[in-house]
C-alpha cells in the first residue's frame, strides 16, 4: 500500500481503497493518473491487508490454529 500511495497524494489506506473502488466502478474517484493505472491492484492489496490483520488479532487472541487436513 505505501508504493500506491507513494504514486499520488497522501491519504490512508481505507482512502486510497474507497478512491479505487470508486474508479473500479466507472464513479470517478480521487487518484492520481498513475494510481488509477493501478485501481484493481489497490483494492486486492487492501483487501488482503484486511485479511491479514482479522488473521494476527484472531490468533493473538489464543484461538487455536485449525488441525492440519491430513491426506
């Protein structure tokens, strides 16, 4: 996130996604002319960051890793 952000103006990285989003969807949004070369991008690397983060605070809560599928 901070290399799309380092393209364009500083915002967070929840305003950065929302902006790309917004030009994912065809409804403007506010990024730079390089960042918008990378909308689709943005968004993956938002939501994955998203899911990161649930995953650390779910098992730092203690919460037991699932068993191992064995084949």
């Amino acid at each position: 996130m901070r290399y799309y952000k380092s393209l364009g103006d500083n915002m967070t990285d929840e305003q950065l996604a929302i902006n790309a989003q917004m030009v994912v969807q065809g409804k403007g949004g506010n990024l730079s002319d390089r960042q918008q070369e990378f909308a689709q991008d943005i968004l993956s690397a938002y939501q994955l960051s998203i899911q990161l983060a649930n995953g650390r605070r779910q098992y730092a809560k203690g919460t037991p890793a699932p068993p191992a599928v064995e084949s």
